[in-house]
C-alpha cells in the first residue's frame, strides 16, 4: 500500500512536469513577468531581530533590531502575556533599536518591527523568545556605581548569585583600568567573590573604567554570564582617618594634611574595636542598630542612629552617639561601646557636632584606619578592606 502511494505521488510529478512542459514558452514568460511585478513589491529592506523567534535564551543585554538597506519606523517590545511596553529608542540614523533597560532573566517578549527602503516600500518581523533563565546563568553585583565618586581606598568588588568554577573565564572579562596608571589586579576570596584594587591606594583625582563582557560567558558548566556594560568612576581628595585607641582620637588626613583631631569612644575591653584599615562602604543619615544582627543578645536596640558611616560586613560603624553621656566619661576618655567608633552627636542628627561634620566630609571608599586596640586585624573580607592583605598575597588569589 505505501509503495502504491509513492508511485501515485511520482506520477502526479511526471504529468505535471509533462504539462509545464506543453505550455512551454508562454507559461515561462508570464512566470518572469509575475517575478518581476513581485520584486517591485517587495522592499530591500532587511530586519534582523538579535533574538530568534521561539529561543529560550535570548541575551538580557545584547537584545536588539537592526535594519540594512533602510531605516526602522517602528519598534515595539511587550512583556508577553500582560503586554507591559518596554522603552527603548531607534538610533538616530534609524539603523538601529535598542531597550533602555536590561531585560529581565527568564521573561518571555515580544518584538515586532517595521522598516523602509529607500522607495518607500515596508519590510517587517518580529519574533516571540525568553530571556535565560536563573537557573542558568549568573549575574554579578558591584560596587561602586556608574558615575559615582569615592575615596581613594575604594575597591571594585563582585558578588556572583552563583558559585564560579571557572574564574579565569570569568576574570579575564572583566577589566579594572585607571587614569593614573596604577596596576590592577582582582582577588578571589572565594567563589562567589572577586574584588580589584592596587597595590596602594588609588591616586587622588583619577579616573578609574570597569569593562565587564560577561555575556554568554560559561562561569560553571551550563552556566552564563548575561551582564555587558562599561562602568565609569571617579577618585575624589584622598583622607584617611587615624583612630588611636589608646589616646580615644581620630584624626582627620586631607591630601596629607591634618584638618582636624576629634575625640571618639572606641570599644569596650569586653568589645573591641578592629584594628586595621577599614573602608567606608555605607552612609546613612539615620539607621536602626539591633545588638541581634550582630550575633550578641538584647544589649541595645536604637532606632535613630545618627551619621553612621558602615567599616565591616560584621557590623563595625563608625557613627554619632547622643546617649553617650548618660554616665559614661567625656568622650577622648574610655572606649565604651560594642566595638563601633562613637563621635558626639544629637539626637535629631541636625545639631553642628563632630559626627555631622565627619559624616559631611567623608565619602564612600574613605578610609579609617585604627591602631592600638587589644582586638585582632579585621579582615580583608570582612567589607571593603582588602588592604589589610600583602600584595604577595592579593595577586596570588587572581585566576589570570
């Protein structure tokens, strides 16, 4: 039976060939003018949506349309199913279109798109397709921000949302330059952590670029990055603050020259304070310290804690304290608190004191080194405070 239909179908081939055949030369001429009348209608314009109809792992940044032999006139992209728009803009030759924003991992889109030759005629595609998923791929927090100005202690650091196994690959996409010349070189505290510093601090007024080409790059087997930009920021005056434990003062170092002394209240013999040189990686205005964050018990609760100013991922500030005189000495006398640096203040956080003024006059990536206290060094992976390792060391924990 099935051999019988193939010989049905071969025969139905052959008469039809025989009967193009008969019709010979007018059939032909009618075929040519019917293509020519075709391309007349049909525009030399070619879209080309980056990501392929029904893929489901579509890049997050490289997502685009692009056009050759004319110009885009529409683009729209929707969320698929809620069809919530997604801004973006055709580039000013119109050869081009582009999101605002990053996509969204493991979200299904829709790009439909129109474009013009140079007659006028339209041209047109879209495509249905998924982001990659979470679950395969890797994305890396950083620090500091696009556009930002810190302190010259400032590092660039990364936290994966997954373990890297291949660090090189990772590594060497990612590139840390500055303006003053200064070599750069990333660390690996672990597999989900990668910092760059130099060797001394930055210089004072460079310009440092963060080029990060992570997109489609396997960090663990089955798993890719999805992140490509170029990162920008500036170093601002340098100021290291020097906090002697044994004397109860900081003091205040402006492009190496002292501005001011101001008395503090360091840890308790039964809380010490870190030594070692700790980088200002957090400001607030006003923000709530419970003693049960930092793995003690219910010793204090405040709710306004004024011009804090965060040194470790473990809880050491260095903030204002208007409760301070409540049966405690003058401050520049005794270390009195759980292991923070105290400065005078008011509650309101408003009032001209010490911890204002400090906290008016620091950045992010300042640095407070302190000396003399019984405690042990802090960490170079407790926070930003990778300069508490040799460099002997910081190098060797790079995978390039």
């Amino acid at each position: 039976m099935r051999a019988r239909r193939v010989l049905g179908a071969s025969a139905a081939l052959m008469v039809g060939a025989l009967t193009l055949t008969a019709c010979g030369g007018s059939a032909s001429a009618e075929g040519d003018k019917g293509k020519d009348a075709k391309d007349a209608k049909t525009s030399t314009a070619s879209i080309a949506i980056s990501a392929k109809d029904g893929s489901t792992d579509a890049s997050i940044n490289a997502t685009g349309v692009k056009v050759s032999e004319g110009k885009l006139t529409q683009v729209k992209m929707t969320v698929a199913g809620s069809g919530t728009a997604v801004p973006g803009a055709i580039s000013a030759d119109g050869t081009s279109w582009k999101p605002k924003e990053q996509l969204d991992r493991g979200t299904k889109y829709e790009i439909s798109a129109t474009a013009k030759d140079a007659n006028n005629r339209v041209a047109a595609a879209n495509s249905i397709f998924t982001t990659v998923s979470s679950a395969k791929s890797f994305i890396g927090t950083y620090t500091p921000d696009n556009g930002a100005t810190v302190g010259v202690g400032m590092p660039v650091s990364f936290t994966f949302d997954r373990a890297i196994t291949d660090k090189k690959a990772v590594q060497s996409h990612i590139s840390v330059t500055s303006s003053s010349g200064q070599q750069v070189v990333g660390h690996w505290f672990d597999s989900q952590r990668l910092d760059f510093r130099p060797e001394d601090y930055w210089k004072a007024g460079s310009k440092v670029t963060m080029k990060i080409d992570l997109d489609k790059v396997e960090g663990a087997p089955g798993i890719y990055g999805v992140q490509k930009k170029t990162v920008n920021f500036t170093v601002g005056r340098s100021q290291v603050s020097t906090v002697d434990v044994r004397t109860q003062t900081m003091t205040v170092v402006r492009d190496g020259q002292t501005v001011k002394s101001i008395p503090v209240s360091t840890g308790s013999p039964q809380h010490t304070t870190y030594n070692g040189q700790m980088v200002i990686s957090e400001k607030f205005v006003q923000t709530r310290m419970n003693s049960q964050t930092v793995g003690m018990g219910g010793e204090y609760d405040i709710p306004d804690v004024p011009h804090a100013m965060r040194l470790t991922g473990s809880g050491t500030f260095i903030h204002g304290n208007y409760w301070y005189n409540k049966g405690n000495p003058p401050f520049g006398r005794a270390g009195t608190s759980h292991g923070c640096i105290g400065l005078a203040d008011v509650q309101s956080a408003q009032g001209d004191t010490s911890a204002k003024w400090f906290f008016d006059n620091s950045l992010v990536g300042d640095l407070v080194i302190v000396k003399n206290s019984p405690d042990t060094k802090v960490g170079p992976d407790n926070g930003l405070n990778g300069w508490n390792m040799a460099w002997g060391a910081w190098t060797a924990g790079s995978a390039v």
